[in-house]
C-alpha cells in the first residue's frame, strides 16, 4: 500500500470511531439484509476497547476489519476463486479501510466492521449471522494492520481458511488456498517474507460456498515458531 | 583352512580385475572383499580390505569408488610387522578402522596357517594418501591364536562405547568363539593385556559392535564365503544390555549358543552379503556398508555396498537403497502430498455422487454390468491448462492426480552420496522438474537441465521415511532439505532430526 508507516501505526481508539451502535451485534435494523429479527450477539467476537491487540500466545492475530459479505458464486477452484476476488475490489489498488466505512458492491453497500476475536480464528459465520447477513456463496474481506518491534526477515504468514482464501502481506499476495476445505492451523504458509518495522497491512478474502466459515492467521519466525511479540491495531481514519 | 585362505585371495584378485563391470550398485571400482567400516575424513569415505597389502579404495563422494593402492605401502617395511607375523602369518585381511581423537587405529588380521592368526595394529594421523602427515606405524599384534585354542584371531571389528568412550576389539572366526577385549583409546592396544577375552559368539566371522539406546548390539556373519553365488553368507546379529554380553537373539538365544536373528541374506541380484559396518552420517542418517559375494549384474563378484541403516522395535534393520520409480510424495509432518499448484482434475473426469450402485434390477432381468474400471490419471490427459513457464510447488491431500506423481529416477555420471547416485525429480510423464530456487524455496521448472539445483539425494531414515535434499541451493552454502511449514507449504530448511518437517514417505502411486 502506498499508506506510509508513520500514518498507519499511529494507533486509533476504536471505542471513539465506533458507530452509534454501541455492541457488534446492535446493528440497525434497516441495515440487515435478513428478516429484522434481533439476532444474539456473534458469542466469539467482540468490539475492539483498547488501542491495539497483542498476537495471543500462540501468536494469532485477533484484531481484523471484516467487510460485510459479498455475494458471489461460491465455486471454489482458483479460478474461480480469483475471478471472485478480483471482480469487484482490487484489493492492492485500495486505500485502507476504517471502522465503519461503507463500499457499494453493485446495488449492495456493505460496512466495514471492527472486530476482535476470543478464539485463534475468526468464525466469519458468528459474524455474518450476528449481522443477518448471508453465510453461504458469500466472499468476505479482511483488513488487518501489524505492528513488528523490528525489522523482522524470513518470517511466513501462516493461514488456515474454510474455504478458500487469499492472502496479501503490504501489498503482495503472500498465500492462497483453494477448493473446498476446513480451517487448519498453518494450512496455507508463505514463502519467506519481511516484515518491516511498525506497521504491515495483511488483507485477506475468503470464499465460502456453504456452512461454516472461518480463518486463523499467525506469523511463523525462521523455525517455524509463532511470533508473539506483534500487535494488531486498525488503520487511523 | 587353506582352502579358505586361497578362496579369499582369489576373491580379492577377480575383484580388482572387475573394474568395468556393469554399475548397478555403487559406482567405479567397488570390487572388494571384506572391506573395514566406512570411515570419511575431509569429504572423503576410505574402506579397506582383504588383499595383498591391504588394498585401499577411495571415492569422493561415497557413491564412485577408486582403488588407490594398499595400505602397507605406507608402512615401514611394507608389510606386516615382525612381531604380528611371528604371531600370526604374512597375510593381511579382513581390516577394520577407527578414528579415536586426532588418531587412525587399523586394525587388520595376519593368518598363518590357521587358526593360527594374528591381529595387528597400524596407526595413522591421516587416511589422505596426497598428506605429508600419511604413514601408518606398526602397532604390533594386539591378540592372537595360537592355531590350538578354540578362536582364529582374524577379522577383527573395532568399537567405540558412545555411551563412556570406551574402546573394544572384536575378533574371530569359525574356529572356536568369536571373542571380545577391551583397548586402550590412547594406544589402540589392549587395556589389559593380561585379561582372559570374553567369549561372546561362536560359529560366526566378521563381527563388530554398534550400540543404540542402552543396548549394544553384535553382528556376524554366518554362512561360507569365498564361493561366488554359492557362498551362503548372512548378517545376524544378537543384543545385549552389556558390551561383555550375553548377546541374544530375538528368540532369546545366546549367540554363544549359535543364535542370531537375521539382519540381511541374500536379495534383489546380490548372493552372500557380510561384514557389516556401520556409517554414521550425523543428524540420525545411519547406513551401513556390507560386502556380496556375488553381484550377479558385474559376473558374480565381489563387492562393496552402501545401504540405508532402519530401527524397528529395538533391532537394526537393512534398508534398501532409493530406486528409480514414480511415486507420491507425502509429508510424515501433514499426511499432504508435494504437488505442481496447477488445478487438479478429478481422476476420470469431474462427475456427481453417481447412483451408489443404482437402482436394482427389475425381477428377472440381467444384472448391468459392472461399472468400467477408471484407468490412472496420465499428465497427458490433464496438462493443456498448465503453465508453459515454472510453477509454484504446494502440498495437497493425494488425489491420484497427474500433478502429484513424481518419476524420480536414478542419474548416471551425475555424482552421489553414499550408497547412491543424485536422482532427477519429475512431473511424471513430463520433463517438468523439482528445483531449489535462490531464495531456498522450490519450483517447478519448464525441464530438466541437470544443475545441481536440480539433482536431488534420497537418503532413508531410521524409521523408514526419507530426507530429500537438493544437492545444491542456488546462492547458498548450506544443505537443506526438503521441509513442510504447515499443511500445504513445502520449502527447504536446515535438516532436524527429531522433527517430521523434513521426513518424507515416498509411495507407489
């Protein structure tokens, strides 16, 4: 991305950004795609309170931008995968969404969403369905930005996804999964990549065709351990 | 006795003459008769054998091999010393090696007319014949036989007690008991010179000891040498909880008593294998070296063979050396498969659930014919959508696919390691070859143009699977191997012995 580093690792309080709704799962009626149903808070996934989120123990990374879902095919195979994925958002060519920007896909204006996760994935069907919104042939994005202590050399992202994803570190697809599967710790690893020192962007889309759908994402160091010593935060508006 | 003692030269004389036979197992020149353990020194392997004047064989990578003349060329007066002929005889056989401290120990036997016999010791700084520092010095006789007692004191087996450095010398031959005595690590002679040898086999030769978690393990040769395709040769070997003994079978018997569970006969195109050695590789690559009586592919000589060292419940096992073949691929670390990251096809061609045996027939008709066998997925049927150029390299649950089978064979003039030579790994039915990039990750190239990037070594691991490792990384001196980070990544890293990153099972298809 063309954001520069200083712009991106200067933190936001999300609290303050966050829209009138004051819980994830209070989202105005009118906005819901589904019958306007209250639905139960999503049970994993809660509102961002403080300024950044460490990588958790095992070095996940728990703080993502989620877009509402996009409606798409739901095939699976990589190229179908692709076309899906670049059709209507070229993600490198972007600029870095905030908590609570909103995008029109065709007729459809979707919203972005800050969320963190109490698990090691992210389960995108808590997300959706919190929201009313559509969980199968559904294409979901993912922002997240990264903060390195340092300048950190052959590290790896490593992905798991239900189903299929794509993944982009500052700007450069880094890894992707295809056809039909479930979200295994480090399914889908990078090559050796550097990350710099402050702030990363990690984008990632996920295609699910139908049931349950989530990601996991980590840093692995030059042994293939778990980084543990970055942040997650979400971009300043 | 004299017949053996003719058996084992003429041996040695038709396998010096056999230099350009067929090559099938290792390369160039491997005719030899019971070669000493493997021993490397700078990046060389060494082994010694039974001959005039101890004949020498070198080879720079493990998998070609030279002669290179005799060890008592370096001796001071050529041949065996004085004292170890008075004890013995003027013959030299059956040598065995060891590197204790900045010292070569050589121990060889010196038979006169048996079981008159002889051990003797040669010591060296260096095995490198072009060092200013090469000589070997006599050490005298370390044991004997006096041609009455029950033991012949030749083919000697020399061993290092990994677990306190101790040093010990096995010896003898059919003639009464294999014996076992204690040496001094400084000297190479005996520690205590005055103590009787500890009988620890009988009916057997060719013994030496290796040790593995808490047990030291003693392997003979049973069986007749010397007669070609009609020798009977084997490997046996017992366990004990002391290098002293008792040695026992996996039956329970003494090798005292005869016993011996059997660790490799006869097999593929080789008769009569003995004399093992052990060739420890580091980072838990064991392979031992044995000779054949008869390589049936060179006209019935003897030869030198380096095979993979496996461990199955306690006990030694002889692998067998990588062969030419197509196969799948897998990860010990994921159960994935190594595949070019091209979009499978489903073998036979996409299609839905079918019927699950259809409906039944109606009352009184025929049965339908079984449905028609699929025949296996060809890289002819499935390639047109393909990349012309490189292709990436993933992991992927096996399928059968065309793009997860891999023609990995054998490469002639192309070096090795020991034991084999350097394989080429393909998409099967295709020229489209496994590659290490500069950036130690793995492609797949357009064909296969022999760079070193390009040629892989195979070695079998103690518990079955494989390390697969370029022989060269572009823009990189160190040796990696073929690795899983996660499920579906496949990479090169630094070999880890006590990992299943780098462990491979290579599958028929």
């Amino acid at each position: 991305m063309n954001m520069s580093p200083r712009m991106l690792v200067r933190l936001l309080l999300v609290a303050a950004l966050w829209p009138a709704a004051s819980a994830f799962s209070q989202l105005p009626a009118a906005r819901q795609e589904g019958p306007a149903v209250p639905r139960p808070p999503a049970p994993s996934l809660t509102r961002p309170v403080t300024p950044a989120k460490p990588t958790g123990a095992d070095g996940f990374i728990q703080r993502w931008l989620l877009l509402e879902p996009i409606r798409v095919p739901g095939q699976l195979t990589e190229a179908a995968v692709r076309s899906a994925v670049e059709k209507d958002f070229p993600v490198t060519a972007t600029p870095l969404p905030h908590d609570g920007d909103t995008l029109k896909v065709g007729e459809t204006e979707l919203k972005w969403h800050a969320v963190d996760t109490l698990n090691y994935n992210v389960n995108l069907y808590h997300f959706a369905y919190a929201l009313n919104k559509p969980t199968t042939n559904v294409l979901f994005w993912a922002v997240t930005v990264v903060n390195a202590p340092r300048e950190m050399s052959g590290v790896r992202l490593a992905i798991g996804s239900n189903a299929a994803s794509v993944w982009w570190v500052n700007g450069s697809e880094a890894t992707a999964l295809y056809n039909d599967r479930q979200a295994v710790i480090d399914d889908g690893v990078s090559k050796r990549l550097t990350l710099k020192q402050g702030a990363n962007v990690i984008r990632a889309a996920i295609v699910n065709a139908g049931g349950a759908t989530d990601f996991c994402a980590r840093f692995l160091d030059a042994n293939d351990q778990p980084i543990k010593t970055l942040t997650a935060t979400l971009a300043e508006r | 006795m004299t017949q053996h003692l003719a058996s084992r030269i003429f041996v040695a004389v038709a396998a010096a003459c056999a230099l350009a036979a067929p090559l099938v197992a290792l390369d160039g020149q491997p005719g030899l008769h019971d070669p000493s353990t493997v021993i490397a020194e700078n990046g060389k392997y060494y082994v010694y054998a039974t001959g005039n004047g101890l004949p020498m064989s070198i080879s720079d990578d493990g998998w070609t091999w030279r002669r290179a003349g005799g060890v008592m060329q370096a001796v001071p007066g050529g041949k065996p010393g004085a004292d170890v002929i008075a004890r013995g005889g003027n013959n030299s056989w059956a040598p065995d090696v060891i590197r204790v401290a900045d010292k070569y120990f050589l121990y060889y036997a010196a038979p006169g007319t048996q079981p008159k016999a002889a051990v003797g010791l040669l010591v060296g700084k260096t095995l490198d014949p072009n060092s200013p520092d090469y000589k070997w010095e006599d050490g005298g006789p370390v044991v004997w036989s006096d041609g009455v007692e029950d033991s012949n004191a030749i083919d000697p087996g020399v061993f290092r007690d990994p677990t306190n450095g101790t040093l010990w010398l096995t010896y003898g031959s059919y003639f009464g008991y294999i014996r076992l005595v204690e040496l001094n690590p400084k000297t190479g002679k005996r520690l205590y010179p005055d103590r009787k040898p500890v009988n620890v086999a009988i009916n057997s030769e060719a013994s030496i000891m290796i040790a593995r978690d808490g047990w030291y393990y003693l392997l003979v040769t049973h069986g007749s040498c010397c007669a070609g395709a009609n020798s009977s040769y084997n490997i046996r070997m017992g366990r004990a909880k002391k290098v002293t003994g008792p040695f026992l079978d996996n039956m329970g018997i003494d090798m005292l008593q005869g016993g011996g569970k059997l660790f490799l006969g006869s097999g593929d195109r080789y008769v009569g294998p003995g004399h093992f050695g052990l060739l420890d590789l580091g980072d838990g690559v064991q392979k031992f070296s044995c000779h054949y009586e008869a390589d049936l592919d060179r006209g019935g000589i003897s030869v030198l063979d380096i095979r993979p060292l496996l461990w199955r419940d306690g006990w030694p096992v002889a692998g067998e050396n990588f062969k030419t073949g197509t196969y799948e691929i897998e990860s010990a670390r994921t159960g994935t498969a190594l595949e070019m990251a091209v979009q499978g096809v489903p073998v036979g061609g996409a299609r839905g659930r079918g019927g699950r045996g259809g409906p039944p027939p109606a009352p009184g008709a025929a049965p339908p014919p079984p449905p028609a066998p699929i025949p296996a997925q060809e890289a002819s049927q499935v390639s047109s959508n393909w990349p012309s150029g490189a292709a990436a390299v993933r992991l992927s649950p096996y399928m059968l696919q065309a793009q997860q089978k891999w023609a990995i064979t054998a490469l002639a003039d192309a070096g090795g390691y020991p034991g084999s030579p350097f394989f080429r790994i393909t998409i099967a039915g295709t020229d489209r070859a496994l590659a290490a990039t500069p950036d130690g990750e793995l492609a797949v190239l357009p064909a296969f143009t022999g760079a070193p990037e390009q040629l892989w070594r195979i070695d079998q691991l103690a518990d079955g699977t494989y390390r697969v490792m370029p022989k060269a990384v572009p823009n990189s001196k160190e040796q990696l191997a073929l690795s899983a980070v996660g499920s579906s990544m496949p990479t090169l890293a630094r070999f880890t012995p006590d990992s299943d990153r780098q462990r491979w099972n290579l599958r028929k298809p």
